[in-house]
C-alpha cells in the first residue's frame, strides 16, 4: 500500500511540476498587468516673464514624499516660488483624513541666477486626484496630476492565492500521508493541490490577454476611488469616452504694445458650453500657445490654469499690430486639438514712442527657390539648414545641425519643433501676423528619426553611425514613450542632435513660414525660415 501510495504521490508531484513550471515561465506577462505606479510628470509652464518646466517625479509609496523640480532657462529671473498640494477628489469611503481642497502641505523653491533645476518636496497621504500650485507672488499656477499606486489585478490575485492554497494543500497532503492510517487520503488534498494550481496558471496565462480596466485620469475623470483600484469600479474598456472639441475664447483689456499684459483663456465644451476641465498634459504641457506678431516673430507659450476651464498667459508684445493665437491642446477622451482663436490679439501703440519693448526681430533665412541649404548664426551657436526639394503633396525633409556635438536637451518632450504656417502673400511681409491668422495651414510637426534595431540606445540619443536607408543620420529620433511606470529624461539631459530632421508634407504650392525651434544650454533657440514650395505638376513639367 506505501509503496503504490509513493508511486502515486511521484505521478502527482510530476504532473504539478508541469504546471507550476509553465507558471514560472509565465511570471513577466503577469505582473506587466498591474496598474502602473506612475511615472515622472513635466508640466511647462510661463509663469508671469518666466518660462519654466515643472517635473513631479514618480511617488513610489502612498503616503510618500512628492519631489518637485523646477527647471529654468536662460534668463529666468532668480527669486522664491511657492509650493502647495492640494487633494481634489471625492471619495465614497470615509476618507480619515483632510478633505478635499484643503491644502495638506507647503514648501518654498528658491531659483537661482544660474539656469538648471531647483528642488523641494513635499508629501502626499493618499492616492487620487491632486493639485501643485506655483505661486510667485502675483499669480498662481495649480497644476492637476494624479497620485496612483500599484495595484495587483484580480488575474494576479487568483494567481498568488491558487500558488498559496496549492502550497497549503501540499503540506496537509504530506501530513496526511505520514500519519493517517489510511494513506490514500493524503491524495484527496494533493488533488485540491493540484486543482489550485491548474487555476493559478489558467490566470496567468490569460491575464496578458485580458483588457485592463479604463484608466483613470486618460480614459476617465480620475476619483479616490478608481486611482485606489481601477479593478474594482470599472469594467474594461468597450466605450468610447471621446468628448465634444473646445472652444477657445480671448479675454483680456487692451493690450498695449511694450506693456505687460494678461490675457485669460476661457475653455468651454463644445456641446454643452460647460468649463473643460479634463485636459490631459501632452508634450510636457497641458496648453501649447503659439502667437506669431506682425513682423514673423514666434512665441510658444505655454498659460497657466487658474480655475477650471480657465487659463491665463502673461505677455509683453514688443510692437503695435495684429498677433494671430492658436492654442494646441488634448481633451481626456478627444485626442489632440489644434484650436485657433477666431480674433487673435491687436497691439495698439504706446503713448510713448520709448515705451515700446525692443521685440527681437525675425530675420528668415530662405529655403527653396533654388537654395536648397544655408548657414545662419542664432546667438553663439552656428545653425545649418538644409531641405529636400519642397515640392506640393509630397513629404519634405527639413533638417536643421545645431553645433557639432551632441549636447542638445529635450524641450517638451522633444529634440526638436517645427512649426509651420501658409501658404502666405510673399509681399505681406510688414503683416505677418494678419496673414497667419488666415493661412489656411498652421502645423505643428516634431523632429523624426529612426533607430537601427541592433542599437540598444536611448531613442534620439547620439548613436554610432546611425544612418537612415539614404545615409542621412538619424541621431535626433525622438524619444520613445516610457512603459509600466518608466520616466523618459528631462531637460538635464543634454545628449542629443546634433542633426534634428523634420519632415512634413505641404498640402498646397506658396510662401510658407516655418520656425524651427531646439534646446540648448538651457536656451531655446528659434530660426525663423521662409520655404518656397513649388506645384509637383510643375516640377514634373520641368523634367525632360
């Protein structure tokens, strides 16, 4: 009988080892279904004459310390901002501690002279919704982000808990055999054992496939309850959550040429004329504003959120004149939108002639017409450019080489940005503004690239001869979304470029303005360009 039992527990042992192995090899996939805890948040912000970025790095435990960078640029005003985080969601639990909208904790950052990052932190108590504001003593910037933590999924928890019964299982089975008078009870419990087991590895090999709830603050309006266990509250996803577009309205006093101004930014839904207020960041910013001035200068902003649905941008436009707005931003659910204000801002004269700011010119370098590259100098730094042949309804390349060397940092998530507007008057050059307001292309591309597949390098980190199939470098790729928590680098990294191609495709023949933007040094450097794109039937008539 003890040997036929012992048989029998070795033909049970095997069969468990089977499953139990498929577990262990099935372990990656089953653990990648957790709900990420998170990754560092950058956040641009110009607040008042400051252009900041604002990075919440990852908080890794509930309650735990937030640690928030500001990192400034050349020519960032030294002084104290203030800090403060504020919990905003409601829970349907009691939550035991402050309520929503009172403040929990305060701190101080103190910007030096030197452009670079600044640090503070402060603590969080409990997952949710949130609010960081920046204040400088005039104005306050209140950011929203998400505080999250890692949850196991119901797949994972069958998984461990048939793991945990099996092992239990097993340990009566031995016991049972050992002591029972009857050895051939000891099989009902391994058989119990192996029952759980079979179940922990049917869990784990589904769970890869199986969908994960909508997560909150990028599919759903995020709450305590759903950031806590998204498993618990939602169903997955088979909805569409889209949301109606934003209309964008100006508000502001008369705007006065050399003189500071607030224009506010009113966001309402378009459907029911609430406030939106569900705006994701994208591109390491929550609004991208792009205001171009009579004489083809570019600001890209990026206003500070005041209230719900309410923004406001501080500006110094430095000359008398129309100024044509466009506003880029992503809706939870409605996927990038490009909003132009319908009036754009007018500058009127300064009473005195000497009050008026000293705007820096746009000087253009030219591109197309025949001129196919240039060399031009922005600040210290030598910039070449050099383009495909700008051709109508075919994809163009424009690649700018800043420097020699790889040392350019990310800004906005990006090495480098393009923005387009035209077809223009050629002639209306005193006007650039009025005539962008009406172009009926305004485009916002970023540096494209790609990466050799045996290269492990960071994308758009300088590689080892990277070249594309017609030999053109590829070392300005942009960089690649992190995954299950990872952060991407932030502006102190400065490894990239030099090269940063773009590549767009004009819709139409004309006059375009494009303004090539990239980071250095903590500097953002801007080179205006002026690209003449030719009809393509044109160009085939030219051929013999």
């Amino acid at each position: 009988m003890i040997t036929g039992l012992c048989a029998a527990m070795r033909r049970l042992a095997v069969v468990a080892g089977l499953p139990l192995a498929l577990l262990l090899s099935t372990a990656v996939p089953a653990m990648a279904d957790s709900a990420s805890a998170g990754a560092d948040v950058m956040v641009a912000q110009t607040l008042g004459d400051r252009e900041l970025t604002v990075v919440l790095r990852r908080v890794t435990g509930v309650p735990g310390p937030l640690k928030v960078d500001i990192i400034t640029h050349t020519g960032t005003a030294p002084g104290g901002l203030a800090l403060a985080v504020t919990p905003t969601g409601a829970t349907s639990a009691a939550p035991g501690s402050s309520a929503p909208g009172t403040p929990t904790a305060e701190a101080t950052v103190e910007l030096g002279a030197q452009a670079g990052s600044y640090s503070a932190t402060v603590p969080v108590d409990r997952p949710g919704p949130w609010e960081l504001a920046i204040g400088d003593g005039q104005r306050t910037a209140r950011i929203p982000f998400a505080v999250t933590k890692q949850v196991i999924s119901p797949p994972e928890r069958l998984a461990y808990g048939g793991l945990i019964t099996a092992g239990a299982l097993l340990l009566v089975s031995g016991v049972l055999a050992a002591r029972a008078r009857r050895a051939g009870w000891a099989l009902v419990p391994a058989g119990g054992a192996l029952a759980a087991l079979s179940a922990a590895v049917t869990a784990a090999l589904l769970s890869s496939s199986l969908p994960l709830p909508p997560q909150p603050g990028s599919q759903i309006d995020p709450s305590v309850d759903n950031v806590g266990d998204p498993y618990a509250l939602n169903k997955p996803l088979i909805a569409d959550y889209s949301r109606p577009p934003v209309t964008l309205t100006l508000q502001s006093s008369a705007v006065v040429a050399g003189n500071p101004a607030d224009v506010d930014l009113k966001l309402t839904d378009g459907s029911t004329g609430l406030p939106v207020d569900d705006l994701l960041v994208h591109d390491d910013a929550l609004i991208h504003l792009l205001v171009i001035g009579p004489t083809g200068q570019l600001w890209h902003l990026h206003p500070i959120r005041t209230a719900p649905g309410r923004y406001q941008q501080h500006l110094r436009l430095p000359a008398p004149g129309h100024y044509a707005v466009s506003a880029e931003m992503v809706r939870r659910g409605g996927g990038v939108q490009r909003v132009r204000a319908a009036t754009g801002l007018t500058a009127i004269a300064a009473s005195r002639p000497d009050a008026l700011a000293t705007g820096a010119a746009a000087n253009p370098v030219h591109l197309g017409n025949g001129s196919l590259a240039v060399t031009t100098p922005v600040g210290a730094t030598s910039v070449s450019l050099t383009t495909t042949q700008p051709v109508a309804d075919t994809a163009v390349t424009v690649a700018a080489r800043v420097g020699d060397t790889a040392d350019l940092q990310l800004w906005l998530g990006m090495v480098g940005h393009m923005i387009v507007a035209g077809p223009l008057p050629p002639t209306n050059t005193n006007d650039i503004g009025t005539a962008v307001q009406s172009a009926p292309v305004w485009a916002h591309t970023h540096s494209m690239g790609g990466m050799p597949a045996s290269d492990h390098s960071m994308a758009g980190m300088t590689m080892a001869n990277p070249t594309d199939t017609a030999g053109n470098s590829m070392n300005a790729m942009i960089a690649m979304n992190p995954v299950n928590g990872d952060s991407a680098p932030d502006e102190t990294v400065a490894g990239y470029g030099p090269d940063v191609p773009f590549t767009f495709t004009f819709p139409a023949a004309g006059q375009y303005r494009l303004w090539v933007q990239v980071e250095r040094d903590y500097t953002l450097l801007t080179i205006p360009v002026v690209i003449d794109v030719v009809d393509g039937s044109a160009m085939q008539g030219m051929r013999p």
